[in-house]
C-alpha cells in the first residue's frame, strides 16, 4: 500500500534552543524528515526558535517559522495555512512530544482538522505516564523494575519505606533525566522526592528499585502501518545502570550479550512496540539485563519518536531512520522503500556491521562552577563524538582522539593519573573522564577484578583495555630504530595514534609517520555500507583503517583501499568536532553551507568531522564523507589521498582554526584567508600594532607569562582588569578582576590549567555597551552582512547576550566608525570570506575587543534573519570563484531580531549562574519584534544590569 494521497501539507514541529538533554540530533533528524517529505512533492511547514540550525535554513521547508514554541505560535501558523493536513511531532524530541499534547488537549488539533502523524496520542501517554507504563508491561508480561507512582510528598513516604533503599526517583515527561536522582539513604530522600515533583509537569514521579550494576541496552526499531518492524541497532552502554545513556559510553553493536538473551529482546521489544498503539515510525527501547549467567531481563522504558540514539544509530548503520520514519508516516511501508545506501536492498532489510563504533559524550564542567562533576541520572553532557574502527580497541580509540580534551587518546601522552586514592575515587564516584581513568587504573597495577567490582563495566571492555596496555608496555622495550613493523602495524590497528607510539618510544611524531610510510603501513578506507558489503553500496561515505598487506599469486602486494580517487577538483571542509559550549551547531550549518556553495562552484566535495549528532556528517550532504577524528593524523592522510585544491578552514570553528598552523606548515593550501592573516589576528602583540597603525583605539593592554608578570602589568593598566588566555573559544577562562589579590590567584589558576600560555591583560572599560558586526571580505570589497548591539553591558561573554539586530540606540556617529573599523580591519588583514569584529562602545568611542577571520557564532542567526543564504556567499569568495561586488545583497527585516541565549543550569543543583566574560549558554532562540515599545524587548532591557559578575 503506497503512501496516503490525502495528506498534501505537513507541520513538523522542531526541539527549540539547544539544551543540555536535547541537542543537534533532534535538528538532524527534523531536517532529514523536512527532505524526505518534500520528495513526497508534500508541503512542509515547519516550527523552531533555534536560528543556529541547518533545519531552520528557508531551504529545508516551504514555510519556516522562527517562533516560541507554543500553543500561541501553533494557532498562528495553522490559521496562516489552512491547507495544513497533517503534524509530525516525532522529530522534536520531548519539546515537540509535549507541546502537541498539549495543543491535542487544548483541542487545536481537531479545531483545524488536523491528524497526528507518526504517533498517537495513546502511545505519548502510556510511556510518559510511568504508571500507565508499568501496567502495560505488567499486561503483555515483560517484567520490569518494581516500581509505584507517587503524585505527593506523603505517598512517596510511603513507597520509600515499602521498596527499601537505594531507590531512584523519575519526574514524569521530562527530558534528559531532568530531576532523576538515586537515594541511598533516608537523609537525603526527603529532597530529592521535593525536587522530583517540582521538576514535574504534572507533578509525578516514578520511584523504583534501583537496578545498580545491571548492564544496560536500547534498541532502534522503525514500524510501518502493516506492522512489519526492523531493528536497525543494537546498542550497549560500557557503563552499567545508574549512568544516564547520554552520559554513557556505548557501543554499537551490542558486545557482550549472549544470541540467545539477544533474541529474546528483539522479541520483547517487538512485542512492546505493538502494545503502545497504532502508529508507523520510529521508536528507541531500553534494557536492562543481569550481569549473572541467568541474563534476566528488564524493561526500562520506551519512547515512540526519533531518540537522541537514533542519530547515532543512523550514522552507526548507514541507515537513516529520520528519513525513513518520515517516509513511514506518510504511510508508505518498509519493504516498498530502497534503502538509501546500497539503493537496491529494501529498507525491510536489517543493517549488518562489520565494524564497530564507539560513541564518547563530552562534557563542559569547567563552565558550570560548583557543579556536581559525577555522572549518574540526570545527563550532563553537552555535545558527542563517534569512532569507527574494525575493533572496540580502535573505535574507542579514535572517540577518544575526537573528543578535543587535550588527550591523544588513552594512556601513552603522559596525561594519565597517577595518585591511587584518586584514581579508585574516580571510578568509584563515576566521572566524566573514567574512560581514561580505567587505563590508569591498569597502568598501576590494580587488578581487573578489582575495577569490575568497583565499576560493574563488563569484564569484557576491561580486557580489551589490558591488551592494549599490555601493547604499549611491549612497545617501551624499543627504539624507533629497532621497533618491529608487526608490532607497529597492531598498534596502528588498535587505534594508537602516531604521538602516542612517539612517547612510547621516546621520539618525535613525525619519525613515527616517516617509519610507517616506509614501512608502507597506510591506512585504508572502507565504506560504511549498512549491509558488511554483502551488496554494493552507492554512497561514499567512509572511515580509516589498517590492513596487513594481500600477496597476491604474483607477488604483488597490496591493501584493499574502498575509497576510489577521482580526478575532478576537490576540496576538503573540516567540520567543528563535538559540540560543547562555545563551538556548537553555529558551525556546523556554516559547514554544510559552505559544501553546498562548492558544488555549485563545481567542486568535488569532501566532508572530514566526527560529531554524530550533526546534518555536516549526513551520508548524502558531501560528495564523500570521512568520518573522522578532526585530528592532525588522519585529516593529513585523507589530505594526502585525496589530494585536494585546498582546505577550508574557517567554518569549523576553533577546531579547523587551530589545524591552519599545521596545513600551512606541510604547504597544504588554505582556501581564503591565509594562515598568516589568521594568526595577526590571534596574537594581540602583533594585532594592536596593526590597530595602531591604523589609527583605531582598542582597550590598554599587556601580555604576561607569570603572576609576577602580571602584577607588575596591573600597575600601568589600571583595575578593573579583563585577565584571559590566547586561542581560545567562547570566553574560556576569562575573567574581571578587581584587585592584585584577585588577579594573582585567577593567573596562577589559569597557568596550572593552560601550561604555557600567554595570557591578556585588557584594562575593562567599565560600563560600556558591546556590539560586533560580521561582513564578507575578498580582499578589496569588504559587506557588512549585520552590526548587532548587546543588550547586556560589556563584560558579559557576547554568546551569553541578548544581542539585537540591528542595533537599537546606537548614534550615526558611532555606527559610521563601527563601519569603518570593520572595513579597515577586514582588509589590513587581507581577509577572504568570513570576519567577525567585536566592539566595546564608551563616551562615543568605539574601541575594538577582538577580531576572529572566520565564521563566527553569529552567522546563521544574522542569515536566518535578513533571508540571505551569507554562508554560501562567503564560501564562493574564499574559493576565487566570486568577488563581492557579484552579489546583490537584499536583506529584508521588518523591525527587530534579537538572539536569546538559553542556559542549561536547571541540570545541575548549586551552580553559580552569575553570567561574565566567560560563555555559559548552550542554545539560543530568536525573537522578532515590530518596535522597541514591545514588552519582551523592554523587560530584557530593564533586567541588563541583573548578569554582570566579575
């Protein structure tokens, strides 16, 4: 049965600012069903207030609307078009799961006539109501935890006292594990239950049975109409039960499940994805199963929409579960889709993989001072990262290489701990960085008994970590003369990256690179295919390898490369890495935009990034994707095999920025502003000589290598004192002080944390406003693309402002030098593509903050609200292929937009939320208004004193 002919115009309902517990996948998952459906030659209308997004591009839907999530902005919009059939609330997360409830209850939907597509309203309710849950399971005989549901504080009580210590505590319909909490003791139950029913929106909470120590699994099923399901992933958590999955480390597929106990939750979950009601589209299902022989299991919970896992799932197999979930809805059924990669199996068929993939959560604790650091419940983790491999050794390794901490991966970069009580602290009371801490652990000599009973990971995982150790001990024994090529080939395959094998043998990187080229250890590329090559895949999207060398009857030697060479004109985009705070989907919409301006410029296009949760890492959004660490090693050897025209760097954020030092340096070409350009702009010293120059004023100022240093700075620049490090991004470590003891203590502080940095003192100008433009440079023309003033007053990190566009009180004097700083700064620094200036405005004077040549935070918001495709423009320029002045600018903005950052400090209890130079949001909305009389607008602006901290 084909798709249903009646639905001609679609509302897809979108997850809103970024949050810690609901990120970019939801964004991915929406523009990749906004695609599927308009291939339908269906009308898609679509709702999010996230403006950093590729989904709220105008080109993903018919009908973008930036507006609140509300029932207000739904009526707005359903009464806008009336030929509205269908809303699609499964792509959202739990954003878009909760408003349409809220809009079925309110009776919007059967006011305009429109039916819910991909769930119904039964399903939403029976797995959000813990209850209502419970007692299906108990119904269609899965077990579950024991568990009661308590609406007040005395029942509760009650419940506590029947199950027993320890229990855990769920708030229902809510996300991310907001308010989730274990209690151990009766002390502390008290709070815990306060806080569960307050962060409840129906003020309810589930208490069950703690499952510590259980391992824990999910499931990813897709489900059409006439009930065919397909489980597209299988996924493991390393950490047992008690860690919240989006702060686990997992594994896809799953590792240590026997086939029987495997089978038997394929068929409970079958079975639990019938039972919650009559819907076609995707559905995520948890696990938990006993760590005994007897592999007893337990039902934890089901969500009938695309999960946070889901994008990793669809990136781990290939297989895009958005885009067909989408397709399901339509009412098409699986076995009449093609599966997207090999376009000739259908997408009834399971994927299989012969590869492994590890996903590693990256967290932001440094910017959350005072915050619980330990992972339990309630997810804390900001962004993520995935590697691929043809082992777990090597896929874990590559996560870990991806993850941008400072790490080169596990062990052998002389990071490690080395202090037992920590270490056994740290695996007891699960941190952020147990994954290395486990290698440590082993490093020292503590049994693997002895960390299986402390931790509960898997005896499994805990081995493979001992081989590789036990690699890297027998790698120590040699030189770099005398190291045999099998045993460099095993370390390769196991995911060692070249600086590790360096510090193990004690020599530079670079001989580790050269003795692998002569031993002619290179690394291959295979296709991620979603069927273990079984038919031929049509989609080139790839990650890196080692093989032995085949001798063949001739005695030819060689390694099986997957990734053919073309010979059309290539170039090479690095993508922005994990997200964190700071470098978030800003710079992925950027990347994306920037690929799809080299095609049109007839490029072939090359995508490298390791960020699961992103539209940059789609299958189909570049000619070939490498999904790979954005790490020196492997971008070098794709650069190297592919041999492109050059690399675009300022798209990607600090992440790409940081590597132009590296291309430059090998004589890789970097497409736009050159090297050079990008470091007079990084190194104040060499920049307030150009701004001098120049003749534009910028904040007194001094560098200091040491507190001395400093303190002896502090005596010609006056307090108050803006104390920050060089190259960073989003503010990172910086600070206002007020006096030496102040300062002395930040320096040292900042020294202990960033060894070897140079760090800048800048004279505060206190009570100034802060504004900052972006404009497109081709080396002669410079546009100013947007100048937007903070409402906040300067000091306050520009990603944590209310920043208007265009600015709202802001003189013709001042606004004339505003434009003229940009325009002689863009072009004293030979800018081509992207610059970002920030300003500091005081008695009329416009001193200059900051330069950044690149793509900056701003960029889409600036895009989505004037309606021009910058990022397009911009990436033209940086290839030679337009100037400026080829471009008719046409912004159109009837009033105001102001960007609205978004915090995500309801996760953690204790935080200090005082906002200063340094970024603390994870997201941002837009607002549009008429006029500076509007009420938002003027509670904003009457509340800009309430941040500043020092």
């Amino acid at each position: 049965m084909p798709k249903d002919n009646s639905i001609k115009s679609v509302l897809i309902i979108g997850s809103g600012p970024i949050v810690i517990g609901q990120a970019c996948e939801f964004d991915y998952a929406g523009s990749q069903s906004a695609r599927s459906i308009r291939e339908e030659g269906i009308e898609v209308i679509l709702i999010n207030s996230n403006p950093a997004t590729i989904m709220t591009d105008p080109s993903m839907a018919d009908h973008v609307y930036l507006l609140p999530l509300t029932t207000k902005s739904i009526i707005q919009i359903l009464k806008e078009h009336p030929q509205i059939d269908a809303v699609l609330p499964t792509m959202g997360g739990q954003t878009a799961l909760n408003l349409c409830l809220e809009a079925d209850e309110k009776g919007i939907w059967e006011d305009f006539n429109i039916r819910m597509i991909g769930v119904d309203v039964n399903a939403i309710n029976i797995t959000e109501d813990r209850e209502q849950f419970k007692q299906l399971l108990k119904k269609i005989g899965i077990p579950a935890a024991p568990a009661k549901t308590a609406t007040s504080f005395l029942k509760g009580k009650e419940i506590a006292q029947e199950f027993g210590f320890p229990l855990v505590i769920r708030p229902s319909f809510t996300l991310g594990g907001t308010g989730a909490a274990f209690v151990h003791s009766k002390e502390e139950f008290d709070e815990k239950l306060t806080y569960g029913l307050e962060m409840s929106p129906i003020h309810e909470v589930l208490i069950d049975k703690a499952l510590l120590g259980w391992k824990e699994y999910e499931l990813e099923l897709l489900r059409d109409k006439n009930d065919n399901v397909v489980i597209i992933c299988s996924i493991e958590n390393m950490d047992p039960m008690g860690i919240h999955t989006g702060d686990s480390i997992t594994v896809a597929p799953a590792m240590t499940l026997s086939d029987t106990t495997f089978q038997k939750m394929r068929d409970m979950a079958i079975l639990m994805m019938r039972s919650i009601g009559n819907f076609a589209g995707g559905c995520n299902v948890q696990f938990a199963v006993s760590p005994d022989e007897k592999e007893d299991i337990v039902a934890i919970e089901i969500n009938p929409r695309v999960s946070r896992s889901s994008a990793l799932a669809s990136k781990a197999t290939g297989y895009p579960i958005a885009k067909i979930a989408s397709k399901l809805a339509l009412g098409y059924t699986l076995d009449e889709l093609q599966n997207q990669i090999t376009k000739s199996t259908s997408a009834l068929f399971e994927p299989t993989l012969d590869y492994v993939i590890v996903k590693i959560p990256r967290w932001n604790f440094d910017k959350f001072e005072g915050a619980d650091r330990t992972l339990g419940l309630q997810m804390k983790s900001v962004g993520e990262v995935m590697g691929i491999g043809r082992s777990f050794q090597e896929a874990l390794h590559k996560a870990t290489q991806s993850l941008e901490i400072k790490r080169n991966g596990l062990g052998a970069d002389g990071k490690g701990y080395k202090n037992y009580e920590q270490i056994i602290e740290k695996l007891t009371f699960a941190s952020w960085d147990r994954v290395f801490v486990i290698y440590d652990a082993i490093a020292m000599g503590i049994p693997l008994s002895r960390i299986h009973e402390i931790t509960k990971i898997d005896m499994w995982f805990l081995k493979q970590y001992e081989e590789l150790y036990s690699l890297e001990r027998e790698i120590t024994n040699y030189k770099i003369d005398t190291l045999p090529k099998e045993l460099l080939l095993e370390a390769k395959q196991k995911g060692y990256g070249d600086r590790q094998i360096a510090h193990m043998l004690g020599c530079l990187e670079s001989q580790v690179y050269k003795l692998r080229d002569e031993m002619n250890i290179k690394r291959v590329y295979k296709l991620v295919d979603t069927c273990a090559a079984e038919f031929k895949a049509q989609t080139p999207y790839y990650y890196s390898t080692f093989e032995a060398e085949i001798q063949t009857a001739n005695g030819e030697r060689y390694v099986h490369n997957e990734s053919i060479v073309t010979d059309r004109k290539k170039v090479v985009v690095l993508g922005s890495g994990p997200n964190r705070i700071g470098q978030g989907i800003e710079f992925d919409y950027s990347c994306v935009h920037g690929v799809l301006a080299a095609k049109e410029c007839g490029y072939e296009t090359i995508m490298i990034n390791c960020n699961p949760e992103t539209v940059s890492t789609d299958f189909d959004t570049a000619d070939k994707l490498y999904f790979e660490p954005v790490f020196w090693e492997h971008i070098y050897d794709i650069i190297r095999h592919e041999k492109p025209e050059g690399v675009i760097v300022q798209l990607g954020g600090q992440t790409a920025l940081k590597l132009a030092e590296k291309l430059s340096k090998y004589g890789i070409k970097i497409l736009g502003t050159s090297f050079d350009a990008l470091d007079l702009a990084e190194d104040r010293g060499r920049f307030s000589e150009l701004l001098t120059e120049l003749n534009i004023p910028f904040p007194k100022f001094g560098i200091a290598e040491s507190a001395d240093e400093a303190s002896k700075l502090a005596d010609t620049l006056d307090f108050p004192l803006l104390v920050r490090p060089s190259y960073v991004l989003g503010g990172q470590g910086m600070k206002i002080v007020i006096n030496k003891q102040e300062l002395e203590e930040h320096v040292i502080d900042l020294l202990k944390s960033i060894p070897g940095n140079k760090l800048l003192l800048d004279h505060y100008l206190d009570g100034a406003i802060e504004a900052e433009a972006d404009a497109i440079c081709d080396g002669e023309n410079v546009y100013i693309i947007g100048i937007m003033e903070h409402i906040e007053p300067c000091g306050i990190h520009s990603g944590d402002s209310n920043a208007t566009l265009p600015p709202f009180n802001l003189g013709e004097f001042v606004m004339q030098q505003i434009k003229d700083h940009t325009k002689k700064i863009a072009l004293a620094l030979r800018t081509v593509g992207l610059i970002n200036i920030q300003f500091a405005i005081k008695d009329d004077t416009v001193y200059i903050i900051e330069a950044n040549p690149r793509a900056s935070r701003t960029v889409p918001f600036i895009a989505k609200a004037y309606g021009e495709p910058y990022v397009n423009y911009a990436t033209k320029v940086m290839l030679g292929v337009n100037k400026v002045t080829d471009f008719t600018f046409n912004p159109q903005l009837k009033g105001y937009a102001i960007k609205q950052p978004v915090f995500s400090f309801s996760k953690f209890k204790d935080v200090n939320k005082a906002l200063g130079p340094e970024m603390k949001s994870t997201g941002e909305s837009i607002l549009f208004i008429d006029d500076l009389k509007d009420d938002q607008f003027y509670e904003l602006y009457s509340r800009r004193k309430m941040y500043l901290s020092k």
